[in-house]
C-alpha cells in the first residue's frame, strides 16, 4: 500500500523544481494537477504559473492539465497558460493519467506527474507507472472533502518521511 500513496519525490512547491534536470532525465512530459499545486484553490492562471509554462515549451517540455474539477475552471486555466487539459478526469483512475500521456505521445518512463494530493494525484500517477511529485498545497482555503483528507495525508506523510529520514 506504501508504495502506491508515497510520492517519487516531495517537495515545497511546483515552482521549485528543477524541470531542465528532468529534461535531461529524460522527462518529455509533465501532468499538473492545477489547484493548490499551481495556484490557490479556484484562482485563475497568474503571471507565475504563465511563466513556468512558457520556460516548460522553451526546454522542449510537454504539459497536460489533470483535473477532477468541471471543464470551465480547467479550460480557462489551460488558455491562460497555453497547455491542453483533460476535466473530470476521476483521479485517482490511472487511465486519466494515461489519457494525458497519449496527449503528449509520452510513456510512463517519460512523463512526470506534479500534484499536492496522495489519494488523488499521487496514488494515480503511481498506479500509472509515472514518477510522482508531490508538493505542498499553496493555501490552506480548501473544500471540505480536500480538507478531511488532508488529516490522513499527515499520517501518511509522517511514515514517508520517516522511510526517508526527512525532518519537518
């Protein structure tokens, strides 16, 4: 069960990522998940998330936009940032991850997966083979639902720590 709910890697946010060391990696293709990762809970697409993107397609970076919310949020977010997305997509379903690596004609060996959930995003990518990083949501103004899960990821995130001998 570890296995599917610890991320690859986990770290404090999706903007500091090292994404041209992933290029080299061999990383072709990035999945986002959007709120909290990205930007706050139901904010649009601002100058820092246009940026990240536009840096992604100047490093040869393709991206897809994986979200469980209703098709306007999506929409308007991928048009700001000029990336396709997938709505509705019912992560945790690794075959809406694997949607996106069609999008992007990558594999799992060559797609990484960006999120702030366990049992959403990283339990998803890590069912679809995809190397998962999972970083610290943005803001704590969260749905209800997000905000219960949120006491289970501690205890989650306690062991993964521990497995990694983290300190926080």
């Amino acid at each position: 069960m570890k296995q599917i709910l610890y991320p690859s890697e986990y770290l404090p946010s999706a903007y500091q990522i090292d994404y041209g060391g992933l290029y080299h990696k061999g990383c072709r293709g990035l999945i986002f998940d959007i709120d909290n990762t990205l930007v706050p809970h139901g904010a649009p697409a601002d100058d820092r998330a246009i940026a990240l993107f536009a840096r992604l397609k100047e490093l040869g970076l393709d991206s897809v936009l994986l979200s469980n919310n209703k098709e306007p949020r999506v929409k308007a977010f991928a048009d700001k940032v000029g990336a396709r997305y997938l709505f509705k997509a019912g992560k945790p379903k690794p075959s809406a991850f694997r949607r996106a690596m069609e999008l992007m004609h990558t594999d799992a060996d060559s797609t990484v997966f960006i999120g702030d959930q366990i049992f959403t995003d990283v339990a998803g990518a890590n069912l679809a083979g995809i190397y998962s990083i999972l970083v610290e949501p943005m803001h704590p103004k969260e749905e209800i639902q997000i905000v219960l899960k949120r006491y289970l990821e501690k205890i989650v995130l306690f062991f993964y720590r521990k497995s990694k001998k983290i300190d926080k």
